[in-house]
C-alpha cells in the first residue's frame, strides 16, 4: 500500500465553481505558471506516485458555491487516476481544505472526527475549541484549528487504519509592520501552534491506547531547527506530536533524522523563492507512523526533484514537480 501527503499550492485556482478544471492559459497561483501548466504538471506528479491515497493539503474549496470533492474527482477522471474517490472533513473558510483522493477498489475511508465539543476536554472534537493558557497569564485562551484536522478511518482488505490529515498553523508573521512586531505575531502563532499539536497528540494518544494502527500525516509548517523561537519554547511541534519523554512514540524518520543530528544536511519537503531571487529548502511535511506499523517494513520517500536520483533524472517529472507546488509529495510504502 502507498500511502502520500502532498500539500498543492493554490490547487483551489484550477477549478471553476462547477469543480470542473479551467484547464487556460491564464496565470495560476503559482508564480509564471499557467492554470494548464500546472494542471498538467499535477497530472503527470499524481500519475507517477500512482498511491492508493493521498492526503491533499490546500485541497479545493468546499463551501456555498464550490465542491472541493467535485473537483478532485474531476481532476482523478480527467487524468485516469486509481486514486479517484475523494472525502473532505470539516470544511473552512481558507478556500484550503484537507482532502483524502483514495483508489476506493483497495481502501474504504469516511470522514470519522472523534471527540466531544466540550472546551475543557484535552482533546475536544477538531471543530471545536481548546481552552488553555497561552503564555502564563492566569488567563485561559480560546484556540482553533482554522483548518480542522482531517480523521479518516479507513480499511484495506480486513485491516484497518486510521488516517489524520493536518495543515498547522503557519508561524509567518503576516500583517507585521516592524521588526519588533514581526517578533511578538511570530511567538504568539508559534504559542497557537504548539497549542494545536498538544491538542493533536492528545489524540494521537487516544488511538495509540485503544491500540489503532495510526498514520499522521500532512504540512506542519515546523521542524526541529527551523527558527530561533524553538530556543524560546524548547521544542518543536514535530517533536510534541511524535510523542516526548515517556509518551508512545510515533516515527517519521526525516523528523528522527533531524532531531539526530541538528546539523549539518537536512531533507527537504519544500522550496520557497525568497525575495532575494534565491531558494530555500525546508522539512514542512511528514508522515508519522505508529509503533506496530513501523514494524511493518515501511519505505519512506521525498520527491524532492534534487534530493532523489529518480525524480532528478526523469526530465518531465522534475519539471513537472517544480511546476505543480511548492511543496513536494512525501510517500510511504507498506507491506501489508
């Protein structure tokens, strides 16, 4: 089974409110790419990962007007994908859903949030509302997931699993006027975040208990090392949800491979242009698995066009990876 995370950069502009592809020559999202370059470029990425799943990041819009399920759908039929039954879960305004594309003659997967809607529960449902003390003022804060995490449950043959797709909060200071503003936004999104992943291991916890075979997935915009606010706070998110002290671990072993080693080469998920003209490469995305299924002979894979010699040298997929996204999809391959 090939199980992928992939988080599609303005993949909701390639779709009309009918769901059906614009397929033009107008610009996408992506910058100097056009809505048919990067379709077809998306195309040719999904074709070649050919998963069995994949958890969508910034999936298309669901809302009022638009169907983030009919579009993929669409998308799945127009490029003969396996992969071809989409289900979303609680939707949000960010035009950003999280999506989850199956090859439904191999998983069967619903939408099956748990929890309550109880604010002072650890782990209330991930539509609800965390109540908790932000920055030690006595004072409780309210946190949300303006992307609620997506829970699948999911079947393969007679085993079942257990799907949890995330977009964590970016700690980008966006709106920041100064240097110092800039500084108390970052430390209040990175407070908010790590609030997020202490919520999401919460859960984690709840299906590592009841002895679930579990796979966290999805774009966490954090990573050991990345920012000089880790030093403040002492830790990473990443390493809140793969699980700290005496907790169950889950495993992701580019996040192992990083917290190792701090530095030094480090893999990538992801390839941002800064202003300057140049790139920077990050470790954004994960796929975190539980004890039992890590037992399983499991294959992890980066398909960073420079980081993997298949993709390098396969000339139409390294174009098409760098047209599609500026994320890169991250597979995991296991022998059931």
């Amino acid at each position: 089974m090939r199980i992928a995370t992939y988080n599609v950069e303005w993949f909701n502009t390639l779709f009309d409110d009918a769901g059906a592809l614009h397929n033009s020559d107008e610009w996408s999202g992506r910058w100097n790419v056009t809505r048919a370059q990067q379709t077809a470029a998306l195309g040719l990425v999904f074709q070649a990962m050919d998963a069995d799943g994949i958890m969508i990041i910034e999936a298309p819009d669901s809302s009022r007007n638009r169907d983030g399920v009919t579009a993929l759908e669409t998308f799945a039929a127009h490029f003969g994908l396996r992969a071809r039954k989409a289900v979303i879960g609680f939707t949000n305004d960010t035009q950003q859903e999280i999506a989850f594309l199956y090859d439904p003659d191999v998983i069967t997967a619903v939408h099956n949030p748990i929890g309550d809607l109880d604010v002072e529960s650890p782990a209330p449902r991930f539509d609800a509302e965390l109540r908790v003390d932000l920055d030690s003022d006595a004072a409780l804060d309210v946190v949300r997931w303006s992307k609620p995490p997506l829970e699948i449950a999911a079947k393969v043959g007679e085993k079942a699993f257990r799907f949890i797709g995330v977009h964590a909060k970016s700690k980008a200071p966006h709106g920041a006027r100064n240097d110092a503003e800039a500084a108390r936004i970052s430390i209040q999104n990175r407070r908010k975040q790590l609030a997020q992943c202490i919520w999401l291991r919460q859960r984690v916890n709840q299906h590592l208990d009841a002895g679930d075979d579990l796979i966290v997935m999805g774009d966490f915009n954090d990573g050991p090392g990345l920012d000089e606010f880790e030093k403040l706070f002492g830790h990473s998110s990443i390493e809140i949800v793969l699980g700290e002290e005496n907790a169950a671990p889950l495993y992701d072993p580019h996040a192992a491979l990083v917290l190792g080693r701090r530095i030094g080469v480090a893999p990538a998920t992801s390839r941002f242009k800064q202003r300057n003209g140049t790139y920077l490469n990050a470790l954004l995305d994960y796929v975190m698995v539980s004890p039992n299924l890590r037992k399983m002979d499991p294959n992890w894979q980066i398909w960073h066009p420079f980081d993997h010699p298949a993709c390098y040298d396969n000339l139409p997929l390294r174009e098409a990876l760098l047209a599609a996204s500026d994320h890169f999809p991250v597979t995991l391959d296991l022998t059931l």
